[in-house]
C-alpha cells in the first residue's frame, strides 16, 4: 500500500450532544465487542445471534461484519498483511464512532494480528472494548468451510489465507473465550448475555 497523505490542518469540531447524553437517551452503556477467531470458527454467525437478542430486548446495538465492510468501505483492500491491518484500523475507528453515538458495537473479524486489536483497545475508553475470541481448532473450521474458502487456499487459488499461509495470532488474554467446536450458537450467547450483564452493559 501506498503511504496515506496526513492532512496538517484539521482541527476537532466539538459537539454540543455529548457522549454521555447519546448513551443516556439509548438508556444503555455503549461498548465494542469484537469477536476475532479463524474463518468458519462462527464470529458472523454468533454476532448476528447476539444481536437478535440484544434487539428482542431492547437494546441499541450495530454489526460491523468482515464482508459486508469490504463490499463498501474497505472495498479497495486487499488482503495482505499491510492491507489487513489497515482493514482492522478504518473498522476500529468506525466502532469507536458509533460507540460514542451510544451503540452497542458487534465486530466481526478475523483480525489476525495482535497488535492491531490492541491498537482499536487503546483508542477505546477504558472499559468498553471487549475482546471474544471464538475458538475453533483449523480442522473444525476446515470441516465446515462455510464459503469453500479453505479448499481454494489448500488449492492454492487463494493466497494469504488466515491459519493456511498467513498467520492467526490468537489472543493471549481475551475478555471472553466461546469453544465454538463444543459450544452451540444459543449456548454462546447465553454467555455472552451472561458476561456483558456482569460488565454492567446490560
């Protein structure tokens, strides 16, 4: 990728709504959950899930998913290891955006490197970004291979496929870990309802 141009003259518009005033009219406490495992370990499927059920209930909530991003806004992206870390920074600062309109942000991507997801933590205020990952072993996901993604990698028609020849660096200290191998989509909810009802998020 070419190195982005930094503009030198812009300066910060403040807003006469408030942060704290968006998430007070939601009557809810906004938050970035961002699930990240491999392809085909469940992240859309699971996110899409929790999401009904954050809607059935009430709450305000948005999925940011992979593809759909890449369909739009990250369309001109690839997939190289520059281009994925670009990918995950545009989809961070697009989070943080709709968080500070009060949401519940649902993520879900592979994001396989560490530092990136570190990096869309820190732009977080403290305590409002949760990190899921939604474990599956590379023979489960290969099994499923929802989108015949895998087979193509293994055929080599495509190149720098995540856990096949381009690195998964799963998260060392995860907020919430979902055995996706083990655990059905409604049993991982119900964690996950679980755990953002202890974080005070619902």
């Amino acid at each position: 990728m070419e190195p982005t141009v930094k503009a030198t003259n812009v300066v910060w518009h403040p807003h006469n709504v408030t942060r704290a005033e968006r998430a007070q009219q939601k009557k809810q406490q906004p938050c970035v959950i961002w699930f990240t495992g491999l392809s085909g370990a469940g992240k859309s499927t699971v996110a899409n899930a929790l999401e009904g059920e954050l809607y059935r209930r009430g709450y305000h909530s948005y999925l940011l998913d992979g593809d759909n991003i890449r369909h739009g806004l990250n369309k001109d992206l690839g997939f190289s290891d520059a281009e994925r870390v670009e990918n995950i920074r545009r989809i961070g600062e697009v989070a943080k955006l709709f968080a500070d309109a009060g949401l519940i942000v649902l993520t879900a991507f592979i994001s396989p490197f560490r530092a990136d997801r570190e990096l869309v933590r820190r732009i977080m205020p403290p305590g409002e970004f949760f990190e899921v990952y939604v474990h599956a072993s590379l023979d489960v996901c290969e099994r499923r291979d929802p989108k015949g993604l895998y087979k193509k990698a293994r055929a080599g028609q495509i190149k720098n496929f995540t856990g096949i020849d381009s690195p998964y660096e799963a998260p060392e200290k995860p907020d919430l870990v979902l055995d996706t191998g083990a655990l059905s989509v409604e049993q991982s909810v119900e964690q996950l309802l679980a755990f953002l009802k202890q974080k005070g998020r619902i």
